[in-house]
C-alpha cells in the first residue's frame, strides 16, 4: 500500500473528481474506488489529507487525478461571477483527471447522444470482447482494446458492444491510428486550435467530442464543452453575454448547430479564460447535483 499526503493548501475531493462524469470506468466498493486506467487496475481510497493506493506509482496517481495543478489559484481565476462562486463553494476539491487520451478518445466518440450508465455499459463490453482480460484483489478487469484490437474487429463484433452506428467511427479512427495516419500523444504538444482542429479531421468527432478529449486527456484545460447541460447552465445564468433571440432559439432546440456550439464554447474560453474547462466541470456538475436533489 502506497500513499500520498495531500498538502493542506491543495484541495482534493476524490468521491468528487471520480462521480462527476469525466471518466466511465470507476466503481466504488465500500471506501476502495476501484478502477483500470488503460491496461493499468488500481484501488484508491481517501482519508482527509492521505489518498492511499494499491498497484499504482505515487508519480502516476499525482498526473491521474491532477494534484499537480494550482486549485486554488485556478478557482480564483474562474470565480467571475456570483453563481461560479457558488459551485467553488459546493465542490472545491474535484480535479481535472488526465486520462489516457487513446481510451478517452474512443469514449466520447461512444458517448455521443448516450447517458452515463449506457456509456459505461458500452465501454465494459467493447473491452470484455476485445481488451485483455486482468485480476486484482479478487476483481476481475478488462484493459481498454487498444487501437489494432478495434482496427482488426468486425464492425458486427463491435455494434454488438451496443455501439450502434459509432461502429464505424471507432472502426475507421483505429485504422488511421494503425496506419500512423494519426497520432494523439503528439496533440499534447500542440497549441489548442491545431490539435482541435486534428481531432474534429476524425470520423464522429465533433466540436463537444473534440473538447472533452482536450480536456480530459490532452492537458488543454482552456477546452470548453457544451453539452445539453452545458446550454442551459449559459442560457440561464449568463443569457445577457448573448443576444436575446440566439438566447430564445438555443434554449429550444435539442442539439445545436456547428456555428451555435462554436458560439457557446468561444464565450466559456473567453469569459473563463485559461482554465475555462475547470470552470466547464464545476458549473457542469454543480447543476447536475442541484437537479438530482430537485428530482429527489
């Protein structure tokens, strides 16, 4: 058993950072988050200041879950405004993850029009079918399929996965990586509008699948997706930024034109500035708890 000590300055909330829809491949079982980070199983589990762990390098869980960045600083920056405060507040301590970028490629691209348990659904059978099989602590994982694994799979094999008509998306984008056609580790290094730019080039990724892989994986935290969530957070709290009929004819409508997302998320990156994906999750996340207690 390993463990970090988290600094006193640093906020942290594990439950926060692994229950507020960034990644879809964590279970938690009694106090242990168990979970399988490309073809790496590990256990997490928090005490107030201590994050111990099992099966996983200190280095690697620090980059994992973002203990790295300046929370405090980077809450700061986004706080602009009387309801952003509000969810600083309510959830200070969730974290940006950084997430394999192979893996969280090929789960936006399936989590298009999906809720969240049908998104880890698909994503436990496609790596049961063509992933590895892998054992630890008595719990039994299957590594993410890696891009050869879904280049060579039939499209049958992967629609039965439940992918539907993302088959051949996830089909085609292994191919090209196969083929060295694409290689997503480089776009860590790129500026945010090449690398975005290379990422929407992939068969069923668009501007919100793009941002998520930005966010999540590549460390481009100026990224800002706008989902159905997303749309109604901005068209409620920060309506005035916009002109009232673009306000009237977003609010109605289920998905949103190219120029509209573009619209939205340019405003998210501009109003927040370089932290703007913080901001994304905080606002995100905080409305989906709100929502929860509503319903309940």
């Amino acid at each position: 058993m390993e463990k970090i000590v988290l600094a006193s300055d640093q906020p942290f909330d594990l439950d926060l950072t692994l229950c507020c829809g960034q990644a879809f491949r964590w279970e938690k079982n009694g106090e242990w988050w168990y979970g399988i980070v490309a073809d790496k199983p590990f256990k997490v589990r928090q005490g107030d200041s201590v994050l111990e762990f099992e099966n996983a390098n200190p280095e690697f869980v620090e980059k994992y879950f973002g203990l790295k960045d300046d929370l405090p600083l980077i809450l700061r920056q986004i706080s602009k405004d009387k309801h952003m405060e509000e969810a600083v507040k309510a959830l200070k301590g969730l974290r940006i993850l950084r997430q394999d970028p192979w893996e969280c490629l090929v789960s936006y691209i399936c989590a298009t029009y999906k809720n969240i348990p049908a998104i880890k659904r698909m994503l436990f059978n496609l790596s049961k079918k063509l992933g590895e099989k892998t054992t630890f602590n008595g719990h039994v994982f299957y590594t993410f399929p890696t891009p050869q694994s879904l280049a060579k799979a039939s499209l049958q094999e992967l629609a039965s996965c439940g992918l539907g008509y993302r088959a051949k998306y996830v089909m085609e984008t292994a191919k090209r990586v196969v083929n060295g056609e694409f290689d997503i580790e480089e776009l860590k290094v790129e500026p945010f509008e090449k690398a975005r730019k290379k990422l929407l080039a992939l068969p069923g990724v668009g501007p919100k699948v793009a941002d998520c892989v930005l966010l999540f994986s590549l460390e481009k935290l100026e990224a800002f997706p706008v989902d159905v969530w997303m749309k109604r957070i901005i068209t409620k709290y920060y309506a005035s930024h916009f002109d009232e009929t673009f306000v009237r004819r977003v609010s109605f409508k289920k998905s949103l034109t190219k120029a509209e997302y573009e619209k939205l998320s340019l405003f998210g990156r501009n109003y927040f500035g370089r932290f703007a994906g913080y901001a994304q999750e905080y606002l995100f996340h905080f409305e989906r708890l709100k929502a929860g207690k509503a319903l309940g």
